[in-house]
C-alpha cells in the first residue's frame, strides 16, 4: 500500500472502526492493524511481534513528546497508548 493524502478522513477512520474519541491527526494500516495518531513505532514493531486479537493502536490528541511533537525546551507529557477492538473497547497498551 502506497501512502495517500486524504483531505477529509472521517469516512475512512469511520470505515476502518476507529472509535471517535480515539481519532487523531494521522490514520496508517500495517499489517492489518489500524494505527491512529502519534503512536511509537516500537509499540508498532511490539503490536506485529505479539499479534493480539485487537483493531489498532491510537494515541488520543496530540502530546508533546508523542513521535514528531517532541518540543524544544518543553517537558515530554505522559501519555497512554490505547489498544481498540472492533466493537470500540479500549485497554491501556502501554504508558510513556
């Protein structure tokens, strides 16, 4: 799959299941997978080695210090990483 820029990705979001409190800036398919926002790519890389029976991985928002929000001068916040299923259950899949 090649990359695509989308204007509006609310169908496609809607489409592929992502819960709407969940949605965020960037939406990617790997490997099956739906990754929504500012998700590490070594929880991607630990999603693909574990296979867990789960929708996607999403990062809520967009917080300083997530993958391409690191800010000069400011603090990382903490923030979770959520795993979602199909019917838009979440669990906490890790925490930075």
């Amino acid at each position: 799959m090649k990359p695509e820029d989308v204007e509006d990705l609310a169908p496609l979001k809607r489409k592929l299941g992502v819960p709407r409190a969940l949605q965020s800036c960037h939406t990617a398919v790997v490997e099956g997978y739906v990754i929504e926002g500012h998700v590490p790519a070594d929880l991607i890389d630990r999603l693909l080695r574990e296979r867990p029976s789960v929708a996607g991985l999403a990062v809520p928002g967009m917080p300083v210090g997530s993958p391409g929000m690191e800010a000069p001068g400011q603090a990382a916040e903490r923030y979770q990483v959520l795993a979602f299923d199909q019917k838009g259950r979440t669990t906490v899949f890790a925490s930075r």
